[in-house]
C-alpha cells in the first residue's frame, strides 16, 4: 500500500486557480436580475423591516404600561402601609391627650357627688 503523497506549493496553487475559474464561470453564467424583482425584493424587504418596526414599538409601548403599573401599584403600597404605621404622637399631642384624660376623670367624680 502506498502511503499518502501530500500535494507541493504548486499544485495547491494550481488547485486554487482552477476552483476560482469554476466559481466565475458559474456566476457569469447566472442570468442577471431584472428591474421588476430587484423592485419586488426591496418592497418586501420594506415591509418586514415596517412589521418589525411596529411590534418593536408596541413591545415598547406594552413594556412601558407594564412599569407604570407597577409604579402605581408600589405607591399604593406604600400609601397602604403609611396609613397602617401607628401614629406617632409628639410630646405636646401626648401631654394634650393626657390632660383630656385627666379632665374628664375629675368631671366624672363630680357627677358621683
């Protein structure tokens, strides 16, 4: 059996050429393109690029909706929890609560008398 015999610099050169010619004679032989389909081809390229466009902005549009309510939804929340913290009162509304307290404690002796 005869081992392998790799091809030398000038054959790969000679390969080359010959599979560029090939590739030339195939596409000189490929008819040319009229007007009428280059026009059809753009117009429907148009097109996609148009539908691509619009569901790209409505995406947008829907994403956009979707971040405001949930923004308004997050101050509801917060509004929520505001209204639900406990009131912290401040040392004169404490001292004013006390002292109500207090009046209507001696108001309510007096009458027992």
């Amino acid at each position: 059996m005869a081992g392998f015999k790799e091809p030398g610099f000038q054959e790969r050169v000679a390969a080359a050429n010959r599979e560029k010619k090939k590739a030339l004679e195939k596409l000189r032989k490929k008819p040319p393109l009229d007007e009428a389909e280059i026009a059809r081809r753009l117009a429907r390229q148009q097109a996609k690029e148009a539908a691509a466009a619009e569901k790209r902005e409505a995406k947008r549009l829907a994403r956009e909706a979707e971040q405001a309510a949930k923004e308004e939804k997050a101050r509801e929340a917060a509004a929520a929890a505001e209204a639900a913290k406990p009131k912290v009162l401040t040392e004169a509304e404490r001292k004013a609560a006390r002292d109500a307290r207090y009046a209507a404690r001696k108001n309510r002796k007096k009458k027992k008398r």
